[in-house]
C-alpha cells in the first residue's frame, strides 16, 4: 500500500540533491517526502532508478507528471500514460497529479503547459480524459490549476468553477499551486485573496508553493512561472491565508530551474512550519474544547 503525504513541508527532488535526503536520519534538515517528474524515470533502469528505489524506501513519493497533456483536442499522450502507469505500479506513490492545460496535437508535442479554454466543450473532454486516466492508473489523481499569461475571449465560466466543476465531475482532486494564483492574478486581472477564499479545502489534496520572475512594462507587470527563486511575500501571504481556512495540507516547495544549493530549498520548507504549525494548534485546541 502507498504511503499518504503528512501535512508538512515536501521538496520537489532533483539528482543533485539525492545524496542529501539520503543523509544522515539524524541531521536536522529533512524533508517529511519528495516529489519527482515521472517522465524523468521512464527508462527501465539505470542509476536514476538505483536512486529513486533507495529514496522510496525512506519517503513518501508524489509523482507529478508533466507530458499527459489532458487538454489537447486530440486525446492525451497514451504513450506516457502507460509509462506512468507501469512506474506507479514499481513505486506505489501516495499521488499522482498532472496540470489543466495542454502541451501539443496529433503532430506535435511542446514543453509547455498551455491554458484552454473555460467552455462547456473543454470541460466535457476534460472531464472524460482525466477519467481515462483514473481508469488506467486506479486511483484517484489531482490535477494543477495553471498560470495564466492571457484569458480566452469565449471562456463561460470563471477559473475557480471551472475548477470545482471538474473535480465534481470527474472525481478528481485539486493540486492548488498557490504561486500559481499570484501569477495568473498579476496576468489577467483576479482577485487574488478572493481566489483564495473560493477553493473549497476538501479538494485540495496537495499544495504547491514556488517562485517566479517579474517583468516590469508599461502596460504593468508580467509574472513568469519560472520555478527559479524563492517564494514571494505575496504567495506565502495567500498560503497563510488558505491553511487559516483550510487547516495543514502536504505542501511542496517547487524549484524547477537555477536549482539552489540543498540548505536554501530547506530554508523555504523551514518558512511553512510556523504557518502549519499553528493551524494545527487550532485544531487541536478546538478538539479539545469540543
């Protein structure tokens, strides 16, 4: 059986990193799990596998795949899907997530986690390809809601329900990456804070939080959703805001490019721990009271 993800501080793993969570159990800086890109283990063997076999066996693992592309009009890429579905088979991981976008067509694949848009038609293929994949992994998975740099013309509903739908529709569950609002927020034009407060909690199965880069033009700023940097003031405001509500959820520190040296990601995990940890004495002191 998979292990579940603790409430608590997770890093996304990269190869420079493995010798340090595979440290000392007694040194003081440690993640409570770790999350990888399943496409980057999709070869059968090879010293990446050596790796992931040993840390597994110390950490829950959240896989979170970033080539199924869900959105295209064309189906998703089945190729990847039985990949992840044999890897899921060989690590058990206590999630499995992919993002609401699109990443290619019947011709063409592109590294990139494009937006679709929010109508009735894409909610529909949406809802039927995330219950292909449910079908083929068997199990419930999350999906990302994205950062948006442009909104559609014709979209007939907001992010949020359209969200909410899906996940309704589909039994799916949601991996809020708050970063995520900030920029999608900055971009088109959102209340950040009321996006906070329309996610209902019970969704949320895994929080993301990570940095981005900041383009200052006369037409305002423009946030890209680089995964390059630390946190920002204005995303662990939107995190504390949320748990408030929500209480502790596993929380991921996100760092994709310009990877840090292993003390400066644990120093963005050891941020989370007062927010989480006074939720969660909330909880226990209305447990008590009760």
């Amino acid at each position: 059986m998979p292990r579940s993800l603790p409430p608590s501080g997770g890093i996304g793993l990269k190869s420079v990193h493995y010798q340090n969570v595979l440290g000392d159990a007694a040194q003081a800086k440690r993640p409570s799990w770790v999350e990888v890109h399943p496409q980057n283990y999709f070869g059968d063997g090879g010293p990446a596998h050596r790796w992931l076999t040993a840390i597994a066996e110390v950490y829950p693992l959240s896989f979170h795949s970033v080539g199924l592309s869900l959105g295209s009009a064309d189906g998703l890429n089945a190729s990847d899907l039985d990949k992840l579905g044999a890897l899921c088979d060989r690590y058990q991981p206590a999630m499995v997530s992919d993002h609401l976008s699109w990443s290619g067509n019947a011709h063409d694949r592109y590294p990139d986690l494009l937006p679709i848009p929010y109508t009735y038609e894409a909610f529909d293929h949406l809802a039927g390809e995330i219950g292909k994949v449910q079908d083929r992994l068997q199990r419930t998975i999350l999906i990302e809601n994205p950062s948006r740099y442009l909104s559609y013309r014709d979209d007939e509903m907001s992010e949020t329900d359209f969200i909410h739908a899906l996940c309704r529709r589909a039994g799916c569950g949601l991996l809020f990456d708050i970063n995520n609002v900030e920029v999608t927020a900055t971009n088109v034009g959102l209340d950040m804070d009321a996006y906070i407060d329309a996610i209902d909690p019970a969704l949320v199965g895994e929080i993301h939080l990570a940095g981005h880069a900041r383009e200052d033009h006369e037409s305002g700023p423009l946030l890209i959703d680089n995964h390059g940097s630390i946190v920002s003031e204005v995303t662990w405001h939107l995190y504390r805001r949320f748990i408030r509500r929500a209480g502790a959820k596993p929380t991921l520190i996100e760092w994709d490019s310009d990877i840090p040296e292993y003390a400066v990601l644990m120093a963005e995990v050891a941020k989370m721990e007062p927010i989480l940890n006074d939720r969660q004495a909330i909880e226990m002191h209305h447990a008590v009271a009760r």
